[in-house]
C-alpha cells in the first residue's frame, strides 16, 4: 500500500480508483467500477475494502461493504471482481482489465533471451517472451500480421527487405530472422539479436497494435526512433486501430510524437508536478491551450513548454 499511496497523504489515507467504461469518448457510461482500498493499522497490515460499488449505465449493482461483510469482516480482504462466484453479473468489467496489456519493450532483454533465461514477470511488460507470444499465434495469422511490421519496417529501414518467423533447428526456440540488401546475399541474413534497439521496439509496438482489441498501454514508444517515424506514430495507431476500435494510452515526452494535427486536446492529459503529488489535467480544459489549439497549434507546440521543468535552464550549468 505504502508504494501506491499518495506521499502527501495524511492520516488514515484512502487509495480510491474509480473507472468507467463508455463505447466511445462522447458516449454515456456503460459501466462504472470503484474500489476504495485501507490497510489494517497493526497485526498483518493486510489491505482491506473501505467500498466496491459497481454501476451498469445509471443503475448501482453492487454496493459493499455489506452486511455479511460487517459480520464477517475478513470477506473485505477480497474484491467480488476476482470471485467467479459473485462477478457474474458484471464480468464485461472483469474481462476488459484481463484484457489490458502493458508495453515498454527493453531490446537487452528480447536479444540475450536464451543467455539469461531469466524468470519472465507476470504478463511480460518488458517483452522477455516476445518471441513465444508470436510463436503462439497460429500460423495464418502470424504470417499475416509479420507482412505488416515488414511493410513498415521497409519504410523505417529501407535496406530491410523480408521478414520471418522461424525455430532453431536444433533448440526449437522461436526467433525472427531479416534478410537485408548486401552484395554478399547471406552476409545480409540477421537474426532478432542483431537487430538495432530501434528495430526490436518498432517491431514489438506494431505486433502489439495488430495482437488484440483490449486497452494498450505503451510507454514511451518513442524511444529509439527516428523522429521521422516517430511523427506519423499517431496517425499509424490511429489507422492501425480504426476497425478494432481499441483505446491506446501513450506516455511520452517526445514533441515529434505530438506533431500530428489531427491529434484531439480532450485525448491528451497533461501532467504536472504540485507541491502535493500531480496535477492531471486534460489539455482541452486548459484555457490557453484549448484558444491556441483551436488557433491551429500542435498540441507538440502548446502542450509540451509547460511540462518544461522552471529552471530546466540551470541544467547546463551545473557546478
């Protein structure tokens, strides 16, 4: 608890998330999930409920804590959303956060897989078992989504000329393998841990985009990028997701990812350091942001100088 409570926090913090679930940004709720979440003051200092309510459109389906958690008061360690038991009548909610992916791919780890051979986390957010998530894709469908990250790679790495999937002949591990142009035709022949960080993330994010249609975060997938490339990363999300209507949630301290004209204010949300915590604001509620995005600005141009540190300009002239 003390890791995911608010620092500025006083006596007797709540931890409160609260998530609703709409079909579009301009629809009404479709669901709504709320926990609040204490941790006991001695003893085991288990975490426990101070409040789960769930809400289905305007109509509130569950309110806890209840009377038998009152009678019963270790039922509060556990949330009805992790119990099939008594999550069935709200299991759309359950089913979008099994969905959620995290993403920030660390190319050191893809490269020196077999090296390693290291304990991979839960769910992988560092992309350790990339290579076994393509693997596991039935053939038809991963020859197909392959032809796509070799297009773009093409455009990102104009020497790169094919793509592929393959297994070690002799270990049975999956790695992928590009041909590039070369006068010498095997010289040009590499395999993923040859490839540049770059590559390794380019090729990560788009497999990611094309893999599912739940709710994507990346971090920073600017990184290692062409700024180029990094430019058209939005309108290429946005194209990538239009028939899967999935929602996309980018971190980033990259202007050229923020060039896009097309790029919404109500989409962004800027953050800011407080004197208690973080301010989280959306760009389009900003006064002066939303008067010179509707004046034709980037929200690049606009938004990112006033996430710029005050005195960011002593930084080069440090003693």
């Amino acid at each position: 608890m003390s890791k995911v409570r608010s620092l500025a926090a006083r006596r007797d913090p709540d931890i409160s998330i609260d998530v609703t679930l709409a079909e579009g940004a301009d629809s009404p709720p479709l669901w709504r999930y709320s926990i609040g979440l204490r941790q006991e003051p001695r003893g085991y200092r288990q975490p426990y409920l101070t409040h789960e309510r769930v809400w289905h459109q305007k109509r509130k389906i569950l309110n806890r804590p209840e009377e038998q958690d009152e009678l019963d008061r270790d039922r509060l360690t556990q949330t009805f959303l992790e119990q099939i038991n008594t999550n069935s009548g709200f299991r759309d909610i359950v089913r979008f956060f099994q969905g959620v992916t995290y993403l920030h791919l660390v190319p050191q780890l893809l490269r020196f897989a077999d090296s390693m051979q290291g304990r991979i986390l839960e769910d992988d957010p560092f992309g350790q078992g990339f290579l076994e998530r393509v693997a596991k894709a039935n053939e038809k469908t991963r020859r197909s989504r392959l032809l796509i990250v070799e297009k773009a790679l093409k455009i990102a790495v104009p020497q790169l000329e094919q793509l592929e999937f393959m297994r070690d002949p002799v270990t049975g591990r999956p790695h992928l393998q590009a041909l590039y142009s070369h006068w010498r035709p095997k010289a040009g022949l590499q395999r993923e841990d040859q490839f540049s960080d770059g590559t390794l993330r380019l090729i990560s994010l788009l497999w990611s985009l094309l893999e599912g249609d739940s709710l994507l975060l990346l971090e920073e997938p600017e990184l290692s990028l062409n700024a180029g490339i990094v430019s058209q990363m939005a309108p290429l999300i946005a194209s990538i997701q239009k028939n899967r209507r999935r929602q996309v949630i980018v971190s980033t301290h990259s202007d050229a990812l923020l060039t896009e004209g097309g790029i919404d204010g109500r989409e962004v949300l800027v953050l800011s350091p407080a004197i208690e915590g973080t301010e989280v604001k959306v760009a389009a509620d900003i006064e002066e942001v939303k008067t010179l995005l509707e004046s034709g600005f980037t929200v690049g141009e606009v938004v990112l100088p006033r996430t710029k540190p005050p005195e960011a300009g002593r930084f080069s002239s440090l003693e």
